[in-house]
C-alpha cells in the first residue's frame, strides 16, 4: 500500500507507525520504548520510564492517550487492560 509520507523521516511529534500489545510484567522489558501508550479499561499504569524511573499514573481513562516513552508496564500497581505501545 503506498504511503504519502514514505519519505519523511519519523520522528517523536509525528503518529505512531506500529503498535503492539502489553501485557504488565515487573521483570520483562516492552519490545520496543513507547512513543505513547494507549489504555483501553479504566484503571491504574504502573511504569517505568526510559531513564529508570518509575510512577504510578492513577486513575487512567479508559480510551486515554498517554504520551510517555517506556521501557517497562509493571504488573505490580497495574490494574488497567487493554493497553497498547505505539511506536
């Protein structure tokens, strides 16, 4: 399928080109660091950033946008579904 925009370099302010489920894990990295994680069901995001740090995001929308990159959702503290990382 062709692309209009196929020679543009991608970059962090521009959509997100792929997209994979996740599924919380406090030991196991997300295949790739996140532009931004979509959630689907209510609930809370527990997450660790690429820097290191980590936070909990309470009381998360469902249907929510959440511009952050990371490199780990963790199970522990997580109890929203149907969350996705855009890349």
């Amino acid at each position: 399928m062709p692309s209009r925009y196929r020679n543009r370099a991608e970059n962090l302010e521009g959509p997100a080109a792929h997209g994979f489920s996740v599924t919380p894990d406090d030991a196991t990295a997300l295949p790739e660091i996140t532009r931004a994680l979509y959630v689907g069901v209510d609930g809370d995001v527990s997450v660790e950033f690429v820097s290191g740090a980590t936070a909990l995001l309470a009381g998360v929308p469902g249907g929510t946008l959440l511009p952050i990159r990371v490199a780990k959702v963790l199970a522990s503290g997580t109890t929203a579904e149907e969350i996705v990382g855009l890349v």
